[in-house]
C-alpha cells in the first residue's frame, strides 16, 4: 500500500496548495476591489512589470521570429511550399510564440522579483508592519501586481508580436529573397481577428498567473534567507508550468473544432 499512500498524500498536497492560492486571489480580489486605492504602487507596478521588461520581450520576439523563418524555409523547401512562410510565422508569432515566450520571460523576470520582494518584506516583518499601521497588505501589496500583470503583459505581447513578425520579415526578405510588397501581402492576408484576440486573452491569463505566483508564494514566504529563495524558485516554476498548462485550454477553447 506504500505507493498508493504515497500517490494519495501527492495528491491531497497538491489540491490543498490548490485551495490555498485560490483562496488567496479571491481574498486580495475581494479585498483589493474597495477603497482605499494606492495609485503610486499601481503606477510603479506598472512600470515594473511592463515598461522594463520591454528589452527582453522584444530581443526574445526578434530573433523567434527571425529562426522561425529560417526553420520553416528549411522544411518547406523539401515540399516546394516556401511561399507558406509568411503565414506559418504570423500565425505562430500572434496564436502561440508571441504570449508564451512573453510569459515565460515576465515569470523569469517579474515573478522571482515579485517573490524575492514580498518574501524579504515578509522576512524583516514589514508585512506584519503594515497590518499594524492599518493598512492592508492585500490591498496595498497583492492587487496592484495582480492588475499590473493582467494589463501589461497584453500589452507586452502587442510588441512581441509587431516584433517577432517583423524579425521573420526581416529575414525572409534580406536572406530567403522574398520580395517585401508579396510577403507583407500574404502575412495580412492570412491573420484573423481570432489569432490576434486569443494571443491576447493568453496574455491576461498568463499576467495574472504570473502576478498570482509571485505574490502568493513570496507573501507566505518562510523564513531566513533559505525561505526566500525557495519561495522565488517556487513561484518561477509554477508559474512557468502554469502558463504551459493553460496554454493547452486556451488553444483548445479558441481553436478546437
């Protein structure tokens, strides 16, 4: 009975770990949703999560598109389909590439920092300050990150977008020989409404669970040093398997006929 105990207390420590985060957006959410607001810690949320994380966004989107080109043109050079390029790259870079890789990044970036941050408050006790001056930590702490990362990744991955097609462009036109007016043509040609929309909604989802994890595992951070770097690790990766898992159901919601 041994693996079946153990398989059985995996399981029960994943829900509950489960309930727990769940409970916790729906306490910052709740609370978070009332006055008073904290305008600056939005403002500087915002920054942080979008306007700095704009250079590793955008090289990542670049050089995607650009060896996404590459690699397609290789392949379909064996079938004679060379002219399929421009689409294969919109589509991926908007549908799959564009949010996955942004998200993936923000989770390298703003959740270990997220993390690192709330962990070391919580460490030297100013999270425990701040309930003592009246104020709530939920409020003033977990809901501007929660927002921030649910507005600015869609943006953030706008950018990936325009950028990674532009690398494929760039690419195509200066190394496979494509003429620029027929490959712009076909790349406008090919992409829908519903690529551009589902990319984006994967943004919101992958923002917030980003924020989510960086918040959650930094707020119940242990203590010392040790605890504040299992809890950055921690929010890194299940952010990271998060944003893969639920870049399955996104896709099949949007595209599973």
């Amino acid at each position: 009975m041994n693996p079946v105990r153990i398989i059985g207390r995996g399981s029960l420590a994943v829900m509950e770990t489960l309930g727990r985060i769940i409970l916790f957006a729906a306490i910052s959410i709740g609370r978070g949703i009332l006055p008073p607001y904290y305008p600056k810690q939005y403002v500087r949320q915002f920054l942080d999560i979008g306007y700095y994380s704009l250079p590793v966004v955008g090289l990542t989107a670049i050089f995607t598109g650009a060896v996404l080109a590459l690699q397609s043109y290789t392949g379909f050079q064996r079938f004679q389909a060379e002219s399929a390029i421009p689409t294969i790259v919109v589509l991926s870079v908007t549908r799959e590439l564009g949010p996955v890789l942004a998200g993936l990044m923000v989770a390298g970036r703003v959740g270990a920092s997220m993390a690192a941050e709330l962990g070391t408050m919580r460490v030297t006790e100013q999270i425990d300050a701040l309930s003592t001056l009246t104020t709530d930590p939920y409020r003033y702490l977990i809901m501007p990150r929660l927002i921030g990362g649910l507005v600015m990744l869609p943006l953030l991955v706008v950018v990936a977008m325009i950028i990674g097609v532009m690398g494929g462009f760039l690419v195509s036109v200066n190394q496979l020989g494509f003429q620029p007016v027929s490959y712009l043509n076909d790349t406008f040609r090919f992409l829908e409404a519903i690529d551009v929309v589902s990319g984006l909604v994967k943004a919101a989802v992958f923002g917030f669970i980003v924020a989510l994890m960086g918040s959650y595992h930094g707020f119940n951070s242990g203590r010392g040093a040790q605890g504040v770097g299992a809890a950055t690790t921690m929010a890194v990766v299940t952010a990271s398997i998060l944003i893969l898992v639920s870049n399955y159901f996104i896709t099949a919601l949007f595209f599973d006929r």
